[in-house]
C-alpha cells in the first residue's frame, strides 16, 4: 500500500513510518483485527459518503463509535462527519474514538 511505498522511499520500516504518521496526525494506530469485533454503521456514515469520503463509523460492544479517516488532514471530512455524530438521535451516548 501506499504507506509502505513511502515508508520505503524515506528508508524507513512501516511499523515506525505507521506510528509516526499517527503521532503526528493525533490519532491512534487501529490494528486491522480490532475491526472483528465491529459493526459497520451505515446510518452514521451511509455506504456512499464513505465511498466519497473515504471514511467510516462503526460501533463497538460498548456503543461508543469508532470513526476512522484515510486522509487525517482532510478537515471538510472531520467537519461533515462531526455534524453526522451530533446529528445522531436515539443513539447510545458511548464514546466517540478517531482513527
């Protein structure tokens, strides 16, 4: 992918290039299995916009909501889906994790 490509082209291993990368975005690293145990919740991010938007909210056991970014730096989507969270009526009140 496209992390690992760049990760090489800075003479750097993935895993370091990765958690920099999350460090400087402010956002933590999710290892890919954490999603098992998620559920996709297309009534917050409908299957379109996360298309559009390369994004997507999923619930967790807990009820607290996920939202995972492919571009952290993209602040028209953290601002669109912000307004979605808040939007959101009759939900659980769990928390809201980024990634």
């Amino acid at each position: 992918g496209w992390i690992e490509a760049l990760a090489e082209s800075m003479g750097g291993e993935t895993p370091a290039f990765t958690a920099a990368l999350a460090r400087f975005a402010r956002l933590p690293v999710v290892e890919p299995d954490v999603f098992d145990a998620l559920v996709l919740d297309t009534a917050t991010v409908p299957f379109v916009e996360a298309s559009t938007r390369v994004c997507a909210a999923f619930v967790s056991e807990d009820g607290g909501t996920l939202v995972v970014l492919t571009d952290p730096l993209d602040d028209a989507t953290q601002l669109w889906l912000r307004r979605r969270l808040a939007a959101r009526a009759g939900r659980p009140s769990g928390s809201t994790r980024w990634a």
